[in-house]
C-alpha cells in the first residue's frame, strides 16, 4: 500500500519536473523569439526610420543632430508635390515618366514572355530551348556591364534621348526571368487542354488568347509586379536617357540648371569638363533623385545630394 | 532543355514517364508559322538589346592593350580585391543568415508572421531610397553618429573614410537590402519540405539542431547552391549598392561595375571602362553556366 503511494508521490514529483522543464523551455523561447524580433524590427527599420526622420526636417536643416524629429515639417513633402525647389522642378513629368516606362516594360515582358512560352513550351517548337537558354545566359550578365555598350548602341539606333531607349532595354533584362517562370508554370497546365482546343479547331493565336492566357492569370500578375518594380527602380539604364523633361522645356531651360540635363546629353554634347573629378561624381549622383522622384520624394531630393556632406567636412 | 537531362533530373523514379507531348511531333506548315511569328518578337528584342549590346562591349574592349593599362593601375586592382571581399563576404552572410531566419520564420504564431510582414520591408522598397539613406546614416553628421553621442556620449568615426568601416557599410546595405529576398526563397523551400519527414525525424529522436543539420540541410541544399550562384552573380554585377553607400570612398571600395561606370563618365574613357567589367564576365558566365545546369537539375528538393 504505502509502496503504492511512494509510486505514486515519485511520479507526480516527476512529471512536475518534467512541467517546469516544459515550462522553462517555453520560457526561453518565448524570451528567444522576443529578442530576435527586437533585432529584426531595429535592423529593418532603422535606414527607414532614418528617411522619415531627414523627410521631416525643416529645410536646410539636414544634419542636426537630432534623433528624433524635433520640429516635425511637412515643408519638404509640400516642396516636392508642389515642384517649388530648383531641384525638383519637373517631379511631376518625372513621375509620368516613370510610371510610363513601368507599365510599358510590364507590358512588353507579359506579352513577349508569353508568346515566347507560348511557342516554345506548348507548340515545342524546335530548337526551342536555344531561345531559353540564351535568355537565361543574358539573365545572368549583369546589367550594369553593359549599360556603358547600351550607351552607345541606343545612339545608334537612334533612341538617345528617347524613354523607348530604357523601356527596351529593361525589356530585355525582364523577359528573360518571364519566359523561365512562364515555363514553370505551364508546366502544370494539361497539354491536353491544348489538344482539345485544336480538334475544335482552334487556331494557334486562339489557343493563345483563350486558353493560355486565362490560365496563366496568376503567373502574370507576379512577372507584371517584378517587371513593374524592376521598371521603377531601375537606376544605372536609366541615368543617361531620362530625357523625357529638360527636352520639352524650350532651349535653354535645361541648360540653366546642369543637374536637370540628363548625363547622356551632357556627353553627348562633349562638354565633358564639370563632369571630370569630384564634381561630375556628384553630378552623377543627381539622378536617382532626379529620374525616380517618387522614391526619393519624401523630401530627401531637397538636401544637397549624397557625397557632397563629406566633401563639405574635408 | 533535353530529355535525358529531365529523366536524369527527375530520377530513376520517372523514368517510364512517358515523354511530354508536344502538339505535334513536328509542327505542321500553319502551325509553325505560327510559332517561328510568336518568338520573332523576343528574338528581336533579345538580339537587338542584349545580345548586340554584349558583342559591342566585347569588340569595345577588345583591344589587349586595354587591359595591359588596367592590370597595371592601382584603382583596378583595389577594384578586384573589393569586388572580391563585397562579394564573397556578403554573399555568404546574407544568405547564411537567411537560412537561420527562414527557421525562425518556419513557427506558425502570428506574432512571427508580423515580423515576416516587416522584415520585408527592405526588399519592398526601392533600393535607391535605403541607399541614400544608408549614406546619410553613415556621414559624420549622420544619424549613427548622433545615436552614438547622444545615447552613449560616444564620438563616432567618419564612417565612410575607413577602407574597411566603408566596405563594411556596403556589405550592411547590401544584406539589409537582399536578405529579406533570400530568406523567402529559403523559407519556400523550407516550407516545400513534407511534414512527414519532420515526424520521422522527430520519431527518431532528432530534434532542434540535429534536425536542421541531418534534414533540413541536405535538402536544402541544392537550393542553397542556387541561390548562392545567383547571389554571386548579381552581386558582381551590383552597381547601386556600392554607388550610392560609400561611393567609392575613401577611394578604394570601388567595386568593378561602379569602377566602369566611373572611367566612362570621369575620365570619359568608355573602352578602358568596358574592359574593367568585360574581364568580370568569364567567372559571370561560369556562374551562369553552373546555374542553369542547377536550375534544369529541377525538383532535386525530393
């Protein structure tokens, strides 16, 4: 009896042992989870924080030390909606711009991805995978290796100057990625839904339009959100041939203000001497603010661009 | 891609799979009219804008004499060495960090899932802005500093005047910038993984990080090798990063792409500046090459 009850006593002893390891390991956990979180929060968000904090300074009142925003101004945000600062005269044609050559670069990846996928990986096409694989091999060579030959080649064909100029050449980097998850995704896709439609009678272009399409709906709206941001945050392609404004101002209006010239013409015009040195760097630093000013729209265009701080210390 | 690379891909299992159909085994005359016109666009574009423009880079830089000056310049050997360390320091952290958070990211609690929501932030912005930010963080009057003078009375350096404290910010804005993408694929892959295998393991007595190195490890692993690949590859070729963080400074964290673009538009010189990059492409396309061979090498996961 009383060996029953010692059982007894050891086991609870023991499973509440084993309750308060549980209990410590959940505790540790929960403390683990919490401390990364912390980390995770800091790390992402202190560069964004930072951006707030700067958007938010009063006007040339940049590199206080502040660390938090001590007289919150709404001045920067107003200055670029309202184009009043010399630097973001033309923010409103630089956003058309920008948007235009999104939605033409999503535009043209869709619909040359899915023809080409199309061909190649429902009609098999012979040879079909040579297509794929020198689209893959111009996918892996980086952008910014050939953006000095884009340059020129653009001038060329005549399209310096022009945003069919970007728009082509973030096209080609784009298609690439669309036709190999175009691929992907067909795959799961019958051939016999094709096969059918061809004993109806359907034509290639039909099957096309009224088969593939529809059913590929879920892959193009994720190629279209890449190529759509992948459009909108193009920087290097685009630093020479923003030339949407500056074009249309009227002689002279551009050639006032040198950082509104886009560097292409500034190149092209082989007045090459401000860009040498120091200067030209910071010349060339102009334009992510100045072709994307939707990204850097929250005032941040409205202080002297980067570099130009550390110079000033030395 | 050919078939015996797919049965050889697909293992042993599917070998008797019979071969995918096509419409037909050759397209008939209409047909393939219309097949040669629905590539004909993506052709153009792919020989007029990708294809020529590397033939003319390559003809650009192709005079040997180019690179007798490069190799002989110290800027483009201080270019190499950063364009290395950039590389192979941040490709190897952001993704081997990536692959510890895709765990944390693996627990189902909601809290969890809201720091999955904001640790995206990063690659949801666009790039340029974090940069710009990273840089004004990083000068002397930055944000850093203050942080460190106000909360902790600390004077802080000039960040981006330090070879090393430079080359540093780059490679932190770049894993700031990229991990976030890298942890999803990771965490797809994870996610790819089936749970009975993860019973089993736990059946046979492997939990924690007995788990992680005998399962989740081989499996991942291919996926790993292919995102690393990829990683390299865009890193080599990463211009932004580098051009809008240290910009160079203090003169010597130039990496390969920002060195080119630099020849061209400060010393107007665009032959020397091709070259500086055209000597990159053989490792690029050995990467490549190495990772379509791992992409065709499909559904290794299981």
């Amino acid at each position: 009896m009383s060996t029953i009850a010692a059982d007894a006593r050891l086991a609870t002893r023991a499973s509440s042992r084993a309750h308060s390891s549980e209990r410590l390991r959940r505790y540790l956990r929960n403390l683990g989870t919490v401390v990364l979180s912390a980390v995770i929060v800091v790390w992402t968000l202190v560069p964004l924080y930072n951006m707030v904090l700067i958007s938010l300074e009063p006007e040339g009142d940049v590199f206080t030390d502040h660390i938090w925003p001590r007289v919150p101004s709404v001045e920067s945000f107003w200055g670029v909606l309202t184009q009043s600062h010399w630097y973001l005269e033309h923010f409103w044609r630089q956003f058309a711009n920008s948007l235009y050559i999104g939605v033409m670069v999503t535009f043209f990846a869709l619909l040359f991805g899915t023809l080409t996928s199309f061909a190649i990986g429902r009609m098999r096409i012979r040879h079909g995978w040579l297509v794929t694989n020198a689209a893959l091999l111009t996918y892996v060579i980086p952008a910014s290796f050939l953006a000095i030959p884009f340059y020129r080649i653009m001038q060329n064909y005549g399209l310096a100057n022009n945003p069919w100029s970007v728009i082509a050449a973030l096209v080609a980097f784009a298609t690439p990625y669309a036709i190999f998850v175009f691929q992907e995704y067909g795959r799961s896709i019958p051939i016999e839904v094709d096969e059918s439609a061809r004993i109806d009678g359907a034509s290639p272009p039909q099957i096309y339009l009224r088969i593939y399409l529809p059913l590929m709906a879920p892959a193009l709206v994720a190629v279209g959100t890449y190529a759509l941001l992948l459009a909108w945050n193009e920087y290097l392609v685009s630093v020479p041939a923003p030339v949407l404004e500056g074009e249309h101002d009227g002689a002279g209006g551009a050639r006032a203000v040198p950082q509104q010239r886009p560097v292409a013409v500034e190149l092209h015009d082989g007045d090459r001497d401000h860009l040498r040195g120091t200067a030209g760097r910071d010349l060339l630093r102009v334009p992510p603010a100045h072709d994307r000013r939707l990204d850097d729209g929250r005032g941040q265009g409205l202080t002297p661009p980067p570099g130009a701080p550390r110079r000033a210390l030395g | 891609m050919s078939s015996t690379q797919q049965v050889l891909a697909a293992g042993p299992s599917t070998l008797n799979r019979p071969r995918r159909r096509s419409w037909h085994p050759h397209l008939p005359g209409v047909e393939l009219t219309w097949a040669i016109a629905f590539i004909v666009p993506y052709a153009a574009v792919l020989v007029a804008f990708a294809i020529y423009p590397l033939a003319y880079g390559l003809w650009m830089a192709s005079s040997p004499s180019l690179y007798l000056t490069l190799f002989a310049s110290d800027e483009y050997r201080d270019a190499v060495v950063s364009t290395m360390l950039y590389v192979g320091i941040g490709v190897n952290t952001s993704l081997f960090f990536a692959l510890l958070l895709s765990g944390f990211f693996m627990r189902r609690s909601r809290w969890v899932k809201a720091m999955l929501v904001v640790s995206m932030l990063p690659w949801a912005l666009p790039a340029q802005t974090g940069f710009i930010s990273f840089h004004w963080m990083l000068v002397y009057w930055g944000f850093l500093n203050s942080v460190l003078e106000k909360l902790f009375g600390i004077y802080g350096p000039d960040w981006l005047s330090h070879y090393w404290l430079a080359l540093g910010a780059n490679l932190v804005a770049s894993t700031w910038k990229t991990m976030p993408f890298w942890t999803l694929i990771l965490l797809a892959g994870r996610m790819a993984i089936p749970q009975d295998l993860y019973e089993a393991a736990d059946i046979d007595g492997a939990t924690g990080f007995r788990r992680f190195v005998h399962l989740v490890v081989p499996l991942l692993a291919n996926l790993y090798l292919v995102c690393t690949l990829l990683s390299a590859i865009w890193m080599i070729g990463d211009f932004n990063t580098v051009d809008l963080v240290s910009g160079g400074a203090p003169g010597s964290t130039d990496v390969l792409a920002t060195l080119g673009v630099e020849y061209l538009f400060d010393h107007g010189k665009p032959e020397l500046g091709v070259a500086a990059v055209m000597a990159a492409l053989p490792v690029i396309v050995a990467l490549g090459i190495l990772l379509i061979r791992r992409l065709q090498t499909r559904e290794v996961q299981l």
